[in-house]
C-alpha cells in the first residue's frame, strides 16, 4: 500500500505532465473543481505554480461545510439552546458561525451539542437514552447522505420514537448547472469530485457536455491525479471534445454504487435548498420522504431562530462561486482566519479560504 500511495506522489511523473500540461495549453483557460478535497490537493502539492499562465483554477463549491447558510445553522442552534435535547453533528460544523453564533459557542454557553464521527452515533446516543430528545444535524454531499439514510433505516428499525434529522444535504450536479447559468465567470472544464462519485457514477454529469459543450473528468485526490485529471480536460479542449471522463478508474465505476444511491432513494427524496453564494437551487437538496417524516426534527419542534443577517465584508458567497479568490475578501488573514472565523470558507480544511490561509501566498 505504502508503495502503492508513493506512486501518486513521484516528482519525475508530476514534472512530466507539467511540461505535457504546458505544451497542450495554447490559450487562457479556466478550469474549475468543485471538491474541497481537490482544492486542498492543488494548494498543499503547489499544483498551481506548476501550471502554465493561460491555465487558471477555480475553486467551486465543494465544501458542504461552506455552502451550509447561516439560515440553516441558526436553525440548528435554535434546536440545540432547547432544554433536554441533545443535538449532534459533525466536528467541522462547530465552528462555522451563523447570524449570531456558533454551536462551539452554543455549548459552551451550556447546550447539549456532541460531536459525533459518525451519524450512526446519533443513533446509538438515542437507542441508550430513550427518553432524551436526539438530533442529528445532517450536513453533507452526495458522499455522506449513504451513512446517514442507512442510520435512519436503523432508527426505524430499532422502533427509536426519540431520534431526529435536519437534512440540510446538497446535490452536486444542480450545483454544476446553477454556475454555467449563471454566466459569472467562464467555465471551460469541469474536474468533478471523486467520492461524491464513487456513489452517483457519471452520468449525472452527462447533460454538462451535452448541452453545454464544457468537458468533465471524475479524478481522484493524489497530486498526480489532479494533474492527469487537467491533462486529459486541456486534451478534449484541444481535441474540440467534451465527453465525461473518469481518470479515479480505481474509485468510480459509470454507474456508481447501485446499493448507495438504494439507500439514499429508500430514505430521501429531492428537494430545492439554499446554497451560501448560489441561493435557492431546484433539486439541489434532499428532504425526506413522507414516510419517514415522523424523524424530521422541523416538524416535530418548534423552531424561532432569530432573524438570518449575513456577516459584513465578507466574501465567501463569491469564492464558493470561482467570482474572488480569498486574497480579495478584505477580511481575509487579518479579521478572518482559522482561529477566528468570520466565514465558513475559513472554517472547514476544504474550505478555499483556510487551504490558501495554509499553504497560498497572503
């Protein structure tokens, strides 16, 4: 294995397809990934200092964390202040502010807030304490709503009347479309994100070439991935091609993982949600389906979060949408940074702002 991962990581293979990168790159381009795992690979292995001047990345929005509104999460934080409810999430959402606060703070001002590793700890949390109130702060892509409908399915097995969601779940392909409508900058290729597509395969992103003419390839997360990934992207631009492609062969298969995408469906059906930077996107959520509305924890509480303001200055709206880079956010490095974040792009280690706070020029 060891030897396996070095192979992904070999200086002379990364140098060779710099200069094949260079040769085939004979105007400006733009490529955008919109996976924050990709966006922290390009920045950490100085991807982009190794690509020519015509070849511009964008950064998207890849980081669930980051797209999370503070609508959504001053709901959750209205539900966590709630007296014996238990509300739990993933690690990196405690963090990110809302309007007001944020859950780090919300728990530390004496609310039940638990992170868990995983939702099937949620589940465990209400199956031990049956007469506790739990809830589960469902945040995520494609990647993770599997674990998270397959714990619901466990939930209802178990006959648990005492365990919740908020499904604040985003789709990535509406997310795709939504930036080629709107025009704001030139997309010419796509590098889609790897594990979201071990689950949904490639063809969700067949309409993208289709009808809009931009070529997409499905790569994994090692430097050399990322680099073959925009040599085979800048070769059907050169080539007049669009197609999807998959260059993470050893991650994705075209039809993805049937038995995930069962669960998903079993548990979740779409729905329209609200994107940081993008606004309302049709069928860009996932909220669930009738039968199981009974762990919607929106409609089981009542809910009076304070009125949703967005914080001053700051730009992440624009970075999640490839329209600024962080270095252009006059709160960037100075009033924004990881130990004090004003915004989640600072936030989450996918997140654009935190990736070029580490290893970009500030």
């Amino acid at each position: 294995m060891v030897r396996y991962v070095r192979e992904f990581h070999d200086p002379a293979a990364a140098r060779g397809l710099a200069a094949t990168i260079e040769r085939i790159t004979n105007r400006s381009v733009n490529l955008m990934e919109v996976c924050g795992t990709h966006t922290v690979t390009i920045f950490r292995h100085g991807i982009r200092q190794l690509l020519p001047p015509p070849l511009s990345m964008l950064s998207g929005p890849g980081c669930p964390v980051c797209v999370t509104t503070n609508a959504d999460i001053d709901k959750a934080i209205a539900l966590a202040e709630q007296s014996k409810v238990t509300l739990a999430t993933f690690g990196d959402m405690m963090k990110v502010p809302g309007s007001y606060q944020s859950l780090q703070q919300v728990k530390a001002d004496g609310s039940d807030v638990r992170v868990v590793y995983s939702p099937r700890d949620a589940v465990c949390m209400a199956r031990d304490n049956p007469r506790q109130p739990v809830i589960f702060f469902a945040v995520g892509f494609e990647t993770t709503v599997p674990t998270i409908a397959a714990a619901l399915l466990e939930a209802e097995a178990l006959g648990l009347k005492n365990f919740y969601l908020i499904s604040v779940h985003k789709l990535i392909p509406p997310a795709m479309l939504a930036l080629l409508e709107a025009r704001e900058v030139r997309i010419d290729g796509f590098i889609c994100p790897g594990h979201v597509s071990v689950v949904i395969g490639s063809q969700p992103y067949e309409f993208i070439p289709q009808q809009y003419g931009v070529p997409c390839v499905i790569t994994g997360f090692e430097p050399l991935d990322v680099l073959q990934g925009i040599e085979m992207l800048l070769r059907q631009i050169a080539e007049g091609r669009a197609e999807v492609e998959i260059q993470y062969r050893r991650g994705v298969r075209p039809e993805g993982n049937p038995l995930a995408r069962e669960l998903v469906s079993r548990a979740f059906e779409t729905s329209d949600a609200d994107w940081r930077g993008l606004g309302c996107i049709p069928n860009s959520g996932l909220k669930l389906r009738a039968e199981y509305k009974r762990f919607d924890a929106e409609q089981a509480f009542a809910i009076n979060p304070p009125p949703t303001k967005e914080h001053k200055g700051c730009l992440c709206g624009d970075i999640l949408r490839g329209v600024k880079t962080p270095p252009e956010c006059p709160l960037f490095a100075e009033t924004c940074t990881p130990e004090r974040p004003v915004g989640p792009c600072m936030v989450s280690s996918e997140g654009t702002c935190a990736g070029w706070y580490q290893y970009g020029s500030r």
